[in-house]
C-alpha cells in the first residue's frame, strides 16, 4: 500500500475516535464495531496500519466522516474537526514528555495482559478513563467536550469518552508514524479526498 494510503487510513482512524466521542457525547450511545475496532488498536502497539485495524470495514465510521470533512463541510462536523485538531495537539504535547509517556505505555502493557475483561467491557473502559484522566487530562488546553449534560454528566458515558480520547491520541501518533503531517490536512486535501472516494467496502 502506497504512503499517503496508509496516512489516509491513519487519518480516518482518529476522525472515527473523534466522532464516536461526538455520538456518545449527543446520543449516549455509539457505532458498537467501529467502537470495538477503536479501543482494540490502544493496545496494538504495531505501527502497521493492517495490524492495528484487521480490515477496512474496522475504518468504515472514520472514512465516512473523512469524506464529509474534505467534502462540503456541515455544521453536525464541526465538534468532529475540533476534536480531531486538540488530540493533534494534545499528541504533540505528550511526544515532548517522557515521564507521562512511560506512565501510559506501562499501564497499557498491563492492561494487554488482562485476559478476563474484553478491551470494551465496562471495566476495561474505566480502567483506560483512569488513565487519560491521570495523565492526558492534566495537560493543558483540556479537550472539552460539547453534548447533552445528560450524557456528559453520566459516569460510564465520561469513561466511555475519555477512553476514546486515549484512542484518538493513538491514532494521532499511527498517523504520524506514517509521515501523516498537520499541513498535509491542508495541502493534500484534493489528493485525499479522491483516494477516500476510491475505497469501497
């Protein structure tokens, strides 16, 4: 697979992150595969995109939502995109950190040694929630999240969210690690928007 196929797909990844939080966040609830394919790539550690998502169908929310943000953008995006930018940003704060980078890597390695709670349990959730809340959360601008106070105000629902984050910041660093670059957002747009409209499923 070329480069900017595989830094395309790396992009879907965190604007699938981003619009799962945008769902739960308004609805409560979210796309249940795209959530699963989501969570499971925390702890695939491979920089290889086929190894973190098993297939394009894993990406089917991210690519969709990829579309609509090159294409003709709607109001319903703009949470999406922002989102996307600060974990962009919050990513970057994170690579110049060592300390909390370690942190995160070792209770990521324990927690793929866990063989009793499947990665989108209830438990597993809260146990990742800990761990963005912990170190991700304490850096600033702290991502804010727009939605219904119902939802937002629902313990598992925040859990649910903030373990979304910590996958959306692992997809950040997937896309970098393909030469996945903030000014290519702007540059390779048309490039990228063909190549997203050439995916079928």
């Amino acid at each position: 697979m070329n480069k900017l196929y595989n830094q395309t797909l790396a992009l879907a990844s965190i604007l699938q992150t981003t619009t799962l939080v945008d769902q739960l966040a308004s609805s409560g609830t979210c796309n249940l595969e795209s959530n699963e394919a989501s969570l499971k790539s925390i702890i695939t550690t491979s920089s290889k995109i086929e190894d973190v998502f098993n297939s394009k169908q894993d990406l089917s929310l991210g690519i969709s939502t990829l579309k609509t943000a090159l294409g003709k953008k709607t109001k319903s995006i703009q949470n999406i995109i922002f989102y996307s930018l600060a974990l962009i940003n919050l990513e970057k704060k994170l690579m110049k950190d060592k300390l909390l980078l370690n942190k995160i890597s070792k209770e990521i390695d324990a927690i793929k040694t866990q063989d009793f709670f499947e990665i989108s349990h209830s438990n597993s959730i809260a146990r990742l929630a800990e761990l963005y809340k912990s170190t991700l959360g304490g850096i600033n601008p702290k991502i804010m999240v727009n939605g219904e106070q119902m939802y937002l105000s629902n313990e598992r629902t925040a859990n649910h969210i903030r373990a979304l984050l910590l996958a959306g910041v692992r997809a950040v660093s997937l896309w970098k690690s393909q030469g996945g670059k903030t000014w290519h957002l702007l540059f390779n747009k048309k490039k990228t928007l063909n190549l997203v409209n050439s995916i079928d499923f």
